[in-house]
C-alpha cells in the first residue's frame, strides 16, 4: 500500500514546496506591482530567501536519510548543508548584483523569478533520489540558466553565448539522458539506492557505455575539459551580474549531481568511472591553469580558472571514498566562496567606473 502523505511526512520536502510557491508569488507581485516592481521585486526575492533559509533550519532539519515519494526525493543532513549555502550564494550575488542591473536597464522581475527558478532547479538536483528526478532538476537548471545568458537582449555577443551554451547543452543533455537510459535498463530501476545494489562487480560493455554517456554529462555541467567550451563563451558573454551567478550556485548543483548520481547510484561500479574521471580531472587542471594565463580579458581568465579548479574537484570523485568526497565538498564551497569575491569585486569596480573587463585597463 501506497503511504499516506500527512503535512509531517513532506516536512523533509518543504525547501522545494516553499521555492515553487515563492516563484509564483514573486511573479505575480512582479506583474500588479507596476512602477515599484523595481524596488519591490529585488527585496521579495531577498526576503524569500531569507525566510526559506530559516524554514530549512527549522521545519525541514532530519537527523539521518529520509525518502519520500517512493524514494524519487531524498534528504539528509548533507542535504540542507548544500541548500541552505546554495540559498546564501544566490543572495550574495543578487546582492551585489542589483546596481549592476539597475545601471543597464536589466532590473526586471524576469530576473529575478529566473534566478528563483535556478535555485529550484539545484534543489531537485540536491535531494534527486532518481535518474527521473536527477533529470528533471537538470533541465530546470539548465533552461533558466539559458535564458538568463540571453538576458540582455540587445546584446549580440550575450545572445551569440546563449545560443552556443543551449546547443551544446542539449547534446549534453541527450548524452546524459542516453546513458540514464542504458543504465536503467541494465539496472532494473530508477531509484539511486536500488541501482548501487543491483549494479556490482565487473561492468558489462552495455553498461561501461552508459557511464560513459553519464560521465560526459557530468564533466559538461561542471565545465570539465574536454566539454568545457561553453564555459570562457558564456562568462565573457552574458552579463556580468549573470555570470557571478552561473559561476557560483549552480556548482553546488554540479556537486550534487556527481554525488547523487555516480558516487550514489553506481557506487558498485566506482572503478569504472574513476577511471574516466582521472582522465577528465588531471585535462581540466592543466588545460584551465595553462590557458588562463594567455587571456586578456578579466571574465575569461576567471572562466579558464574555474575549469581548472573544477579538475580538483573531480579529484575527490576520483579518490572514490568517503575522504575524497568531503574533500571535493570542501574545496567546492572554498572555490564558490572565492569566485563570490573576485566577481563581486569586478561588479562594484565596474560600477564605479575604475576598470572595465579588459587586464590592460585594470588600475585605470
């Protein structure tokens, strides 16, 4: 029998409830509110985040795993660790954002429900307890993010950059799906718990093709070499404000999807994609450190550097245990934290007019 759902049993899933309510709330503000919706939608938004961040911290706590819905949605400690920081990068960044919009007409409610939208999308990733699930929180990420590189709409190169991150994005997307698809058929579920039971010992060609599909899906939401093309395009070209953004929450939602999905799901098969992992980890650290040094322009040589910084994160995946796992969480929050401060810091410099994107106008 199919459990009873009570308000008490979907406590654990209040972050995502509250955020989906919140979306439609701040849109329809955003629409009634006319001439004020610039100075209102900004302070909902914050506000909402605020409140979600203690509704997590008073309702939504949970003490060991918790499955619901089948186990499609899972929650745990580390969990509302990764949604309660994902929560404090957005507002960071919408904080030091909103002069930045509001100086090149971009400060529009679409934004912001844009933003909102993303958050959801992390926080589906972060509590996936399936490959349906995982998906769904992938696309929702993916297409808000689509939209807000395209933004400003006047913009040739910030359009050029949305178009090539949605065409390679969706091959992405299709290879992920494809080898969810494999992996579903050679594991007989969708749950991640059932998978790493069911998925043990040597990997048959079928499935070592999969993981190969679902590696390759990974390494581009991380912006990992060789799939890292998108990565210099869109920082250089969408909006700054919108960059800060693309470079910070949203590797939270990277991280959770190399949990969930391949130390999670395929855990009896870790030899398998550690081995790709290597391979994909030790490119993106020498190719992003290398290549930053020849750039000229500021955005461009933060975006080599987080390809690089990514290929130490995947170094802890590749360690394959519970060690290298906190470590690649560690150094994903430090590098989230330090992206914060060297985007904000160009946003506030670009406000007051010290130096422009480019290295040889810094100072001036």
């Amino acid at each position: 029998m199919t459990p009873t759902l009570t308000l008490e049993s979907v406590l654990p899933a209040l972050p995502e409830i509250y955020l989906a309510i919140a979306v439609c709330v701040v849109l329809l503000v955003d629409v009634f509110a006319g001439r004020a919706a610039t100075r209102v939608t900004p302070t909902l938004t914050l506000l909402v985040l605020a409140l979600g961040a203690g509704l997590l911290l008073t309702f939504a706590q949970v003490p060991s795993t918790v499955e619901l819905f089948s186990g499609m949605y899972v929650t745990d400690p580390l969990a509302n660790l990764l949604k309660l920081l994902a929560m404090l990068f957005v507002a960071v960044s919408l904080l030091y954002s909103r002069h930045y919009l509001e100086t090149r007409g971009l400060l529009k409610g679409e934004y912001y429900v844009l933003v909102l939208t993303a958050l959801l999308g992390i926080f589906v990733m972060i509590s996936a307890g399936s490959l349906l699930t995982m998906y769904i929180g992938v696309e929702l990420l993916a297409l808000s993010l689509y939209a807000l590189v395209a933004f400003d709409r006047d913009n040739g190169v910030a359009a050029e950059s949305a178009m090539k991150y949605f065409v390679l994005g969706a091959i992405a997307s299709g290879c992920l799906l494809y080898g969810m698809s494999l992996v579903y058929g050679l594991g007989g579920s969708l749950l991640f718990s059932e998978l790493a039971v069911a998925l043990q010992g040597p990997a048959s060609l079928g499935l070592i093709m999969g993981v190969v599909f679902l590696v390759v899906g990974v390494a581009f939401k991380f912006g990992a070499v060789p799939f890292h093309m998108w990565v210099p395009d869109v920082y250089h070209g969408a909006p700054s404000s919108v960059t800060l953004f693309v470079a910070t929450a949203p590797k939270i939602a990277s991280f959770a999807l190399a949990f969930r999905l391949l130390a999670g799901g395929l855990e009896g098969i870790s030899e398998t994609w550690t081995q790709m992992l290597a391979i994909v980890a030790v490119l993106s650290t020498v190719v992003g450190n290398v290549v930053a040094i020849a750039q000229t322009n500021l955005k461009r040589m933060l975006a080599y550097s987080a390809v690089g910084n990514v290929g130490f994160i995947l170094l802890g995946f590749v360690a394959g245990t519970e060690q290298g796992y906190e470590a690649a969480l560690y150094y994903t929050i430090a590098y989230v934290i330090m992206t914060l401060g060297s985007f904000g810091v160009i946003l506030l410099a670009i406000a007051v007019k010290i130096f422009g994107t480019n290295i040889q106008n810094f100072g001036r």
